[in-house]
C-alpha cells in the first residue's frame, strides 16, 4: 500500500531577511505539493478553505461553522423528519387566494354557520325562506301572519262549530237539527223565440242557471235538445205539444240538470217559444 509523501521536484528555497541586512534563517525550500495517498493534517485556530467545485474533504473529530457560498451543495444537509410538511402540503387546496392581510376562504359545496349582528326582516307573503336553525333575537313576522293569538281564536271557533253540529245522521228533533235557509233566486230573464221549421237556439248556455221554463206558444209541435247540435223532429230530447186554444204547454228544467244550449224545432212556424231563465 502507497505511503504518503510530498513531491519536492522543482522546489525553490528563499531566506527570511531581518531588519538589519542579515538573513535570520537557513535556506527554505519552497515547493508545490501533489496529493498522493490520503493526508492527515492538524489544523489549530481558525483557516479559510477555498476548494471549489472538484476537491472533496472530510472532516472528523472537529467542529466547525460552514458559511453558504454561492455553489454550495446543499443536498446532505439534514431534513425536516416525519413526514410532516408533506403531509401538510396534501391538505392544502392548490387554488388557495391570499391577499395582503387574510386567507380568502370559499364555503360553496358545504353548510356554513352564519352570524349575524341583526336578523334580516321577512318578504310579506308566502315566499320560501328554507330552514331556520339554533336562532335568537327576535323575528318581525309579515302582516297578517298565524299567531298564537289568532290559533287560539281559531280552535275556539272549530270548537263552538263542533258542539253545533250533530253527532250521528239520521232523522233529527228540531232542537238536535241545524236551521237552514234556503237561497232563492232573484233575478229572472225573459226571452220570445220566434218559431221556425229549421233548429234554431231556445237559450245559450249559462253555468248560472237555476231554472229554465218554456211555453210552446205556437200550435205546431216543438222538439227541443238539450245539446248544442241541430234539432230536428227526429233527433230531441223533449216534446212540448201544440197549444190547446189559449192554454201552451209548458216545460220545466232545473239548472242543475243542465245548464248547456238549449235547442229547438218545429214542426210548422207560427207563434213562439215563451223562455223564463232564473239564475
């Protein structure tokens, strides 16, 4: 195995001069020195070692300060352990906004608490607010909102309705029965319609109808439908006969039979057709 040496080809030697003109030591041999093996070396105090980028040393037993230059490697010096600033990184969103005081935080996709200062007021009406939760302070209600007060008022009344209402049907005594009064029409309309051979309307339909009277004041027969299509005296729904010398027949019909168009034909034209409507 190669021991280590200094190569001392081509050294030169100087002499140390003093103050006076005389040389205070012998000759010394001044050389360039070519690493051969591995050098150990002492070093006291404090050196500065210039290296570059291609020597490599090692240090050991000693402790030392070692100042960043401008290409130290970086790579062998210790690292944060356990994993914790990447497991970090992972949590954090890669679209993060930051401005120059706070973190901008969007709450879309989730349910987020809201604090407010003051309770907004409700719209009037029956618009949809969703679901209120965990709320304090006090809510204006719109006008003519349910109050206790009006439920109240209201389960009285139900109450009160109910005792007067029998609890079984059935044949009643007057004093277990509810009084009705019936709602008599008070307003009628007459109408003349002048006989015809061909169908002609008797009355256009009215959803308000009650009651309809007619009188075939004609002596030829009249045949009335009680539909919107032509009458004919095979195609009817109700015969009102020739009048009697002064004495028409007559038809009655409830409105709540029918209230659609009224039709007729007959079988001669002469005279008319005599038409009350009560609504």
């Amino acid at each position: 195995m190669p021991q280590p040496y200094i190569d001392v080809t081509g050294a030169t030697a100087y002499r140390e001069a003093t103050g006076d003109g005389t040389f205070a030591n012998p000759y010394i041999p001044r050389f360039t020195a070519v690493q051969q093996g591995t050098w150990n070396i002492g070093i006291t105090g404090t050196p500065t070692f210039n290296i570059g980028t291609a020597p490599s040393l090692t240090f050991t037993n000693t402790s030392f300060t070692a100042n960043a230059g401008t290409n130290l490697n970086t790579s062998a010096l210790a690292l944060e352990s356990g994993g914790n600033l990447a497991s970090i990184n992972t949590k954090l969103p890669s679209n993060l906004t930051v401005t120059a005081t706070r973190l901008l935080v969007d709450g879309s996709g989730v349910t987020q608490p809201v604090s407010l200062a003051t309770l907004p007021t409700l719209a009037a009406g029956t618009n949809n607010i969703g679901s209120l939760t965990n709320i304090t302070g006090t809510i204006s209600l719109p006008t003519g909102a349910a109050t206790s007060a009006n439920q109240t008022t209201g389960n009285t009344s139900l109450a009160s309705i109910d005792t007067k209402i029998p609890s079984s049907l059935g044949t009643k005594t007057s004093s277990a029965s509810l009084s009705i009064t019936p709602a008599f029409a008070a307003t009628s309309t007459i109408t003349n319609v002048a006989s015809s051979a061909t169908s002609v309307t008797l009355l256009a339909a009215n959803n308000n109808r009650k009651t309809v009277i007619i009188l075939n004041d004609s002596t030829s027969d009249l045949y009335v439908t009680l539909n919107a299509s032509a009458a004919s005296t095979t195609n009817y729904s109700l015969f009102l006969a020739a009048k009697v010398g002064n004495t028409p027949s007559s038809l009655f019909l409830n409105g709540d039979d029918y209230s659609g168009e009224i039709r007729g034909i007959w079988s001669a034209a002469n005279g008319f057709a005599r038409i009350t409507e009560i609504v």
